[in-house]
C-alpha cells in the first residue's frame, strides 16, 4: 500500500511528498462529466455505487496519493432537515433557511450512520475497490461554514445574514453550533468507522471571521467535532486517533488561532507563503498546500516553477502534504493536472 | 479646520482617533437612495453637481473627519476605451473585455485631467462646498485590482481570465500593467492638483494573488503608480507629497510585501488582528482599519465592544484612522453607522 500520505499526517518521512487535490473527482474531468448528464450530483452522492465510480475517476487517471470519498459538505444539513437543492449553474440552495431561533430548535441531529448510510455505504465499497492502492479520506464541512449555508440559504459574500444572527441572536447561535458540531463530530468518526483513514474538516469560509470573532463563535464547535472524530482508531496506528486534516482558506491572518481548534494536519491557501505558515503554526503539525488552483492554468514550465517554489517552501520537513490551496477548478486542463502530480513526486523524491 | 484625519496620515498626535468609512456616500443612506432613484451611478459620477450632493450627504449626516470624492473605480477604464455599464442587481460589466495582446495594445492612456475632468471638477466643488470642514480624499483603483476587472468584465471569484494571461501571457500583462500604472498614477496625481488632500489606492482584489505573485505581478506598478502620486505637494504640508492610504483585503499573508509598494498609510481589513498588523508593517507607517463592516449590524453594545476592541488594538499609537475592513454595506442600518462614528470619537478622546 502507498501509505505516503497517512506518513506525512504524523510526520514521518516519506520517499517523496504525497499529492491530493482538493475537489479532484470532479467537473474538469470528461469521464464525471460524462456521470453528470445523466445524474444530478445528489444522485451521485446518494448512490453508493456510483460515488464510488466518481471517487476512483482521479484515482485511476493520475498518480495521487490518497482518494477522497465523493461527497458534498451539504448533505448534513439535509438531514437535520432543511430542504437541499443544486441549482445548475447557481449551485446549493437552500428553500428553508434558518433565520430565528424557532427554525434552530426544529434542527434535528439524527445518527449519520442512518440519516448518511449512503455515503458509510459508499466509503466500504470504495476501500474494497481501492484494495490498498491508497488510502481513502473522508470529510465535512466545518460547523462555521455549515451554519453559513443553512443562514444564507446558499452562497455569499458578505455574511451579513450569518454574522447578523450571530450577533444579534448570541444564543440561537451557540445552539446551532451545538447542534453541528455533535452532527459533524459523529459524521466524521462514522466515516472512520466505515472505513474512511483520514478525516478532512472543511472550514472554507473561516476567513470571512476576525480572529477574535472566530475565537469566540466558530473555534469551540470545530475542536469538539475534530475532537470526535479523533475517538475513532486509526486504521494504521491504533493506538492513536484517525488523523485529521483542518483546512480554511482566508485565514492568513489567524493561522494560530485556526490551529487551536486542532487538527493533526492543517491545510492553508495560495494566500500565505507556505514557509511562513509552518513558522507561524509550529513543529507539532503537518501542513498541507498550498498551490493556487488557478496556477494549473500556466504553461508547463511555468506551473513547474510555481510546484518548485512550493516544495521550497516545505523545504523536505517531514509532514508536508501537497495539495492545492483551496478546490480544484471546473474548467481546469486535465493534462496539466496529470503533469502536477509527476512534477511532485519527482521534484520531491529524496 | 479638522485636520485630525491628515495628521494621522502623517503620525502625528490627535485629539481623538480620526473616522471615516469606506464607501460612506451610498445606498444605506435614504438621501442617496432617493438621488439613485432619478439617476444611474455613471450619471452621478460625470456631473460634478450630483458628484458633490452625494460626497456632502454622509459629511452632513455624521461626524465624519474624512469627505471622500463621490466616483468610482472603473470610469479610469472607460476612458482607456472599455465600454462600462452599471447593469442593476449585477454590478459592473465591461462589454469588451480585454483578452488578447491587441486589445492591450489598443488601449489608450489619456490624460486624466481632459478624459476625467468631471471628477477634477468634482473636487473643485466639494473642496469650495467642504469650506474647510474636513479634508477631502481623492482615490483610484490599483493596476491589479483594475486589471482585473478590465480582463473579466466584471466582478470575479476565482480570477481565472486574469491569472491566465498573467501566467500565459507575461508580456502582454506587463505591457497592461504598464499602462494601468501610467493611468492610476496620473489620475491620483491629478485629483491632488484639483483639491484632494489625500488619496487612497484600492487594490480591493490585490489578496487574490500569493504573496510571490504579488511581488511580481502586481508590485511595481502599484509602486509606480503611488510614486507619481507623491509627486503632488501636500495642502498642509508643501513640502511632503500628498499622504496616499494603500488598501486592500485579504492581504493578512503578505502585509509586509504589500507594504513595500508604498503608502504613507496602509489599510487593512478585519481578518488580522490589529496590532498584530501593525507590529508586523512596522512604526514607519500609518495603519487604516479595521472593524467588520457586518459589526454595523450587531446591537449598538455589541458594536461598542467591537469598536473599544479595535481601539484598543491600536493603543492609542498616533498614526491610527479608525474606518471599516471594507466598504460600508447597503443594507447598513443607518443609525448605527451614526452611533459608530460618534462612538470612535468619544472612547478615543485622549
């Protein structure tokens, strides 16, 4: 087994740095768009069987270290019950935004094993499927930017509706969080327990909070649920916790604070260099970035530029795990992702 | 003559911390909603009068120690030869986009005074109107920030358009940055010489790049851009340049690097602490910030807390102007923004 990636989540060293890509089972690539015109992206995601064809599409076509479930942050939500749709073109909606503490209390918090069973399915099929090639990661949305959907009713730039309950309403605010961070904990180890061997936290929009406001509103919901997630037994070291990734993006500014929450891995964007990052968090973490999805857009030579400054900025610490700073993007090239993957392994092997 | 606000620029002490707001003049004001009602937003900017009814609104309604020229970002573009349009509910589109190395090489760089001259006008008008009160800020888009919407034609996510030909076509993206440089500079340069007492750049998207990219990108022609701007004696103090405000978000990586482009006062939004910004950008400069624009929708205590917390940050250091992370929202609750500005003025008092 290529176990590259689960060493370079607790800093052991590797032969050369792992690669993953954020978003990398995707709409850049012609075989899930070929899935899509037949099935909506819940469908994918509800049957088992095809979001394991999605998950091993990258897997298949490239040289990546480790897969990750297909999935959505979203469907969380759904069972908590509000009513989720993907709008083509416009993305998630959500018709029945939380907006007073009524609609928070109504929020139920239902075991994922059954309200999810199709993506604990999915993760058992995919590991068969993998049969050892790499390890399988799972993931959630972070309770900050769940609760930025369920408020908004979708995306948004401004988070006034969020911010506005938030301080407006202080304690509708720290149930829902409550609420989340329960449904998010217990989402994540039932992925462990299915099968998934790392756990991603997926906090995109961490960085619309000053640190001290995401101090004060987000940073206890996300300790907990990485916190219960860590309960469940790593499926290569037993005697510690599955490993866990945290990543935000916009958090440049608060990279200690957005560390304290935990995480054995922390993820960072193209928005900090990446060996000021590692200063600023400390020996005690492994870091994962931090190339800007839009670098895959550069002519070859160019974006071998840009991989090499990257892994001089990781400078071979053990713990560095390569991957872009936030997700891959639709209309990215698909030979320039196969060409990133290579330049990785070969630029890096010790 | 309040001159709270140019002393600040200038690190000198104050009776009180300096306040204004980043697009102060807008549509949370009903003055200017009714104004919008007879009028497009181009039509406001190109007729001086209108111009100087909607500068003087906020100074009139607020304790404000800043009046900010009533224009915008892009007009600099349209006399370049793009063709803007304010389209309702959309934003900005530019119908002729800039894509490949002809459309760069046909763009023109007129002189500001002649091809602006209704913001030149302006100015005149509103320093005449202002009799003194308060000083009157002038202000451009950065080169990157411009170029970016002149490459997209509007508002952007992921600045794909923009990073391809910057990655692709390096020359081309010199050549434009080149002339975007000339414009902004001169344009600055121009709006001091009509009656601004200081100028404030918007690199509102310059936190889009890496740090790296910045450095090479964007760097210089905002250096340059601001270097011809101080060219332009200041009112009070002839023998320095007009003081220049150098803004932009998400800039929390790399304020050291935005920093070395210049500016008498560096503006950053809410996503770094404070003082933890300025400790980092040093005691050379001044420091413009930097509340969550959203705070102005909490209850009048919580915004309280949040602006001693701001306050406090600064520790009274001369060289601080109190304004938002951000331009000020539209669904800003106009009583609160009144309750800000007074709030800034009394717990400063020194």
């Amino acid at each position: 087994m290529n176990d590259r990636f689960l060493k370079a989540c607790r800093r052991q060293p590797v032969d050369c740095t792992p690669v993953w890509l954020m978003r990398q089972a995707g709409r850049y690539m012609s075989e899930y768009r070929r899935l899509r015109e037949k099935h909506t992206i819940l469908e994918i995601i509800k049957t088992p069987d095809l979001a394991v064809e999605v998950t091993m599409q990258p897997v298949n076509a490239f040289d990546l270290d480790a897969a990750i479930i297909f999935a959505d942050i979203l469907p969380p939500l759904e069972a908590m019950g509000l009513s989720l749709e993907f709008i083509r073109g416009e993305g998630p909606v959500i018709h029945n935004p939380l907006r007073i503490a009524a609609d928070v209390a109504a929020l139920r918090v239902p075991d994922p094993r059954e309200s999810l069973s199709f993506t604990m399915e999915a993760i058992r099929l995919a590991r068969r499927e993998l049969d050892g090639r790499v390890p399988l990661i799972g993931f959630s949305g972070a309770p900050f930017t769940l609760a930025s959907y369920a408020i908004e009713g979708g995306a948004t730039r401004s988070f006034v509706l969020t911010k506005s309950l938030m301080y407006n309403q202080p304690e509708t605010w720290h149930e829902l969080m409550g609420k989340l961070a329960t449904m998010v904990g217990e989402y994540l180890k039932a992925q462990a327990e299915a099968g998934a061997q790392a756990l991603q936290l997926f906090d995109s929009w961490a960085g619309a909070l000053s640190p001290a406001d995401y101090r004060r509103y987000a940073l206890p919901y996300s300790r907990r649920a990485i916190q219960t997630a860590q309960t469940s037994a790593s499926s290569v070291e037993p005697s510690s916790g599955v490993p866990v990734i945290h990543f935000g993006t916009g958090t440049s500014g608060m990279l200690e604070v957005f560390k304290e929450a935990g995480g054995d891995v922390i993820g960072v964007d193209w928005r900090v260099d990446l060996a000021d990052a590692w200063r600023r968090l400390g020996d005690d973490v492994a870091v994962q970035g931090n190339l800007d999805p839009v670098a895959l857009f550069a002519p070859i030579p160019e974006l071998k530029k840009r991989v090499s400054e990257v892994l001089a900025q990781a400078d071979g610490r053990p713990g560095h795990i390569f991957n872009l700073g936030h997700g891959i993007l639709p209309q990215t090239p698909v030979e320039h992702v196969a060409a990133l993957v290579d330049m990785v392994h070969e630029m890096s092997r010790r």
